[in-house]
C-alpha cells in the first residue's frame, strides 16, 4: 500500500448572501511501511507502528470583481 488521499471542496455561502466562500479539506494517509522503506510493518490500530495521518482545513475567498469578469 502506497497510502491514500482525499480533497474535499464545498462551498459555504455567507448568510442572506449568493456570495460565500470555498471551505478544502484535505486528508493524507501513510503507512508506517512506506514511511520506513518496507523495514516494518503498518498497524492502523492507533499504536506507535500505525499509519501516519495528516488532516488540513482551511478556507479560500472568493474575490468575485474577478469572476464577473470572465465570461
């Protein structure tokens, strides 16, 4: 296993608006195998040899002067 990764993206419009922002979540997952070369085995029990997971959220605005402009 090579380990996995997900990219969510919604869009959270602000109250009583059409305008909003864009809301990535990111999550990356690693197996302790590939971490050390195959050397040791991967346990996904939440121990000191289970997989490596990273998770990112984090929010984007949307700057819509420059949206309207594309056509």
């Amino acid at each position: 296993m090579l380990g996995s990764y997900n990219v969510d993206i919604y869009f959270r419009p602000y109250e009583n608006s059409t305008e909003g922002y864009l809301e990535v979540s990111i999550t990356n997952k690693t197996p302790l195998t590939l971490t050390a070369y195959h050397a040791l085995p991967s346990y996904d029990d939440g121990g000191p040899m289970s997989n490596a997971s990273q998770n990112y959220r984090f929010n984007v605005n949307i700057d819509y002067s420059k949206l309207k402009k594309i056509k």
